[in-house]
C-alpha cells in the first residue's frame, strides 16, 4: 500500500532529506557509546547537552511564540535532575558553558532548529536503554527516558504543525535545522571535564 502523497512530500520528510548529512556527521564524530561507558563520560556529554538546551531552548520558544505547544518539549528540566543525580549542584549546572544562543527570526527558522531536538527525544531511547544496561537501574536518565505514551502524539502535533509551515517559512526551516545539526556537532564533541 502506497502512502497518501502529503504523507510522501510532507515537510518533515523533506526537512529530513535536506538535514542528512549533518544528521549523519553528528551521529560519526559524536561517539555517544564511549562517551557514556564511564559515569564521569556520561555525566559529561549530559553536561554539555545542558549548555546546548540552555542556549536552544530559549531561542525556540522565542522564535515560536507559543508556550503551550513548546513547554512539554522543553528538556531541560530533565538535563538539570540527571545532573544533580550525577552531583552538580545548582550553581554547578548553572555555571555550565553554553554555546552561543541562535538567532531564530520566526516560526520556520524555530521549526527547524526543534525538528532536531525533537527528533534526539526519539533516538535517545537507543542511548537510555544503552545507559541503563551499562551502569544499572540506579543511573538517572530523565533526559533519556524519552516521554514515556505522550512521545507518540508529541511528535505527530510536531509534525503536524511542521507540514502546515507555510512555504515561505520553509527555506528557514530547513537552515535552521542543517545549522542546529552541525551546531550540536561542534558543540558535543569539544570536549569538557566536568
């Protein structure tokens, strides 16, 4: 049975198509599994992916203008109880470094950089299950333990919202998601002691 064509041409498919590439260096140079063999790596990568949601997360709320719609997508919340489960007080986490904070001129460009964060939800699972069997049941993993029944429906209003863009917001969409992409690339694998 063949997919109905808005399902074949749909902007999160395209979007997709159009991140690839950065999508796959991210996933070659990131070395997610030697980075969490050790707690103190894991601590680490959970570290700098604060500082990366610290900066994003702003940034896409800003440029979408709709709280209701990115609250329960915020993870950031989850980074800082790993954290402190891990041992990094308040203003531990706090003083963590960040990168420079995007510029996300409207709900495209907003689109695009969280059509990445998004989609790290989903294949985070993979890393959690991995984390989990490595260090036991006691590991935190709120950020990597995805949302549990709401990821479904989270992701399908994402993708819902995403293919109503309109086309002028689309060429926005698509930069910002390469640029998040390559981004988190730089941003994960300069390495931090934490």
């Amino acid at each position: 049975m063949t997919q109905p064509e808005n399902l074949q041409t749909g902007l999160h498919i395209r979007l997709r198509a159009a991140t690839a590439e950065p999508h796959e260096a991210l996933e070659r140079d990131l070395d997610w599994q030697g980075k969490v063999a050790t707690l103190p790596g894991y601590r680490a990568l959970l570290a700098r992916l604060r500082g990366f949601h610290a900066a994003y997360e702003p940034a896409i709320a800003l440029g979408l203008s709709d709280e209701a719609f990115f609250a329960p997508r915020r993870r950031l919340a989850a980074l800082d109880a790993d954290l402190s489960a891990l041992g990094l007080d308040f203003f531990a986490r706090t003083a963590l470094p960040a990168p420079p904070a995007p510029r996300l001129e409207g709900e495209g460009a907003a689109m695009g950089a969280l059509y990445v964060l998004e989609g790290s939800t989903l294949g985070g699972l993979v890393i959690g299950r991995h984390v989990g069997g490595l260090h036991g049941d006691g590991v935190p993993l709120a950020y990597y333990s995805g949302r549990g029944r709401e990821a479904g429906p989270l992701w399908r209003t994402f993708r819902e919202r995403l293919d109503g863009l309109a086309s002028t917001q689309e060429g926005a969409a698509f930069a910002a998601g390469v640029a998040t992409f390559e981004a988190m690339r730089v941003w994960l694998t300069t390495a931090l002691a934490v």
